[in-house]
C-alpha cells in the first residue's frame, strides 16, 4: 500500500484494493465492482465515492477523481478502524447526503427540496409535530404527464408530477393547505419534497403535520409513482430504499415500521405494490444494519 494506484495500472496491488473496496461498497449497500486487477474507470468513480462516505477531504476526492488512489486512500478503504477523528467526524456528516461523482451522474440520489421545483407556498403555516414512529406507503395511482413523448421522465417531468400533485391536493374541497404528503419517488427514482419543511424536519429527527393518512399525519408519508399492475421500477426502488433508510437514519423509525397506506384507511393504496413491502421492509433492515 506505499504506492499510489493510477487509472489502467494493473497487477495484485489492484486486485488486493479492489476486494477492500467491494468490502465497502457491500457495507454501504452500493452495488459491487469486477475484481479484474485493472484499475478502470469504474475502480477509480467507486473509490472516490468510498473515500468520500469513509469522510476523506473533498481535495482528496478529487485527486481520486482524477485518476490517483493515494496509498492513504488505500489504507483508509482497506481498514477503516485506521481513520482519524476528523475523517469519522466528516464521514457521519455526510450521511444522508449525496455524492456526485465527476462525470455529474449522482452516484446516489438527491432529495430535491420545494423550493428546488418551483412548489407553491403554502396557504397555511406548516407546524412541527415530533419524532414519528412509522412511515406510510403509497401509490400515486397515476403517472406524471409525458412532456417530451421518450420512454422514461425526465428530471422535468417528474417536476410537472410533483406540481400536478400538489396542484390537485390545494384545490380539493376542503383544501390541503399543501402538498398532502412528504416526498414523491418517480419512476425514474427522482425524490422530491412533497410538503414545505419535510426535509428539513427529517434531519431534525422530527416530522411535520401532514394530510396523506387520515389519523397518520404526524407520520412520513412517501408517495410512489405507480399505476397496477406495474412493479417498482429497478432505479425507483433503490430512490425509495434510499429515502427511507435516510428517514430511519435521522429518525430512529424501526425499518419494521413501514406500512402500506391501506392498513390505516379504507383504500386499495398502495394497489399491486402491497405484495412487496415485506421484501422491502427486510431490504431496508439488511441496510440499516450497516
Ligand atoms: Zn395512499
């Protein structure tokens, strides 16, 4: 480990970081990379991204992202227990965050706050209620509008969901003051903030009043784009796994804790997603547990 790695070097020394890497890929719940001796492209995005939940400098990350693993970046991947305090320190900050690698595609997902996609004010002040015990599934039972006529949606179309959303729920009768829920998942895995203060009371550890659940609204609720009899889409539940793992995260909800809208209400949500929440909840646990 007293040699720096560059991109295409290949040999032992490559293979031997690509299996600690793998180690902590898996730990983090990030897919794993070939054990190949070659240190590829990919080798060098998913080290910079091991370096930066391990909580190495931004600089260091970018001289990974250029091309040089550092012996200590080798060192830090190989054995984490050897970190100093300020690298655990900004490795437990970055929790729940994102990183994005160099070539701009997000390595994970971003929660895209309100006022990132153009929300409406709310028509009433939106009020903190505490630390919530569960979170509430659902399914938007309809797709957003198709903007550009191409399979999939784009970030702008899951934007024109959101807002079609929160439109229909501000002129129900009676009115939602806002967005009845807290985050939306597309089926593109974007995640966008659903009702004003959700985020930023998830990182608090609390929960804002909300109107998704009747008699649950002091709990997260998370809306799925889905139509039956459609599954989840690969990349929409790897968002939502995300979301939730970050809700637990910040909030000490049991993963155990994730229930289907229709186990509260008179209603069929979250239709043909029922059938996979066991699955999910177990998912969410395995990730949680690291
Ligand atoms: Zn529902």
């Amino acid at each position: 480990m007293s040699q720096a790695l560059h991109l295409n070097d290949q040999g032992e020394h490559v293979r031997v970081h690509q299996g600690h890497l793998n180690d902590r890929l898996h730990a983090h719940g990030d897919p794993q990379i070939e054990v190949n001796g070659t240190c590829n492209a990919q080798t060098i995005e998913r080290s910079a991204l091991a370096a930066w939940f391990l909580g190495a400098l931004d600089a260091t990350i970018e001289t990974v992202q250029d091309g040089t693993i550092s012996p200590g970046v080798q060192a830090m991947i190989a054995d984490p227990d050897s970190r100093d305090d300020a690298q655990r320190q900004r490795a437990t900050a970055r929790r729940g965050h994102s990183f994005t690698s160099a070539n701009g595609s997000s390595s994970q997902f971003r929660i895209v706050p309100c006022d990132e996609w153009g929300a409406l004010a709310p028509t009433a002040r939106i009020t903190r209620v505490g630390r919530p015990g569960k979170i509430i599934f659902h399914h938007t039972d309809g797709h957003h509008a198709e903007l550009d006529h191409q399979p999939g949606d784009t970030l702008e179309e899951a934007i024109a969901f959101a807002r079609a959303i929160q439109r229909d729920h501000m002129h129900r009768h009676p009115a939602y003051i806002d967005s009845g829920h807290n985050f939306l998942v597309t089926r593109s895995g974007h995640i966008l903030e659903g009702r004003h203060g959700s985020l930023a009371a998830i990182k608090d550890g609390v929960m804002v009043q909300s109107a998704h659940c009747v008699g649950q609204n002091t709990h997260p609720g998370i809306e799925h784009e889905h139509v039956n009899p459609e599954g989840m889409t690969a990349i929409q539940r790897e968002a939502s796994l995300f979301l939730h793992a970050f809700i637990c995260r910040h909030t000490g909800i049991d993963p155990n804790a994730i229930h289907g809208h229709g186990e509260f209400n008179a209603t069929e949500c979250p239709g043909a997603l029922k059938p996979e929440l066991a699955e999910f909840r177990q998912e969410l646990a395995r990730r949680l547990a690291h």
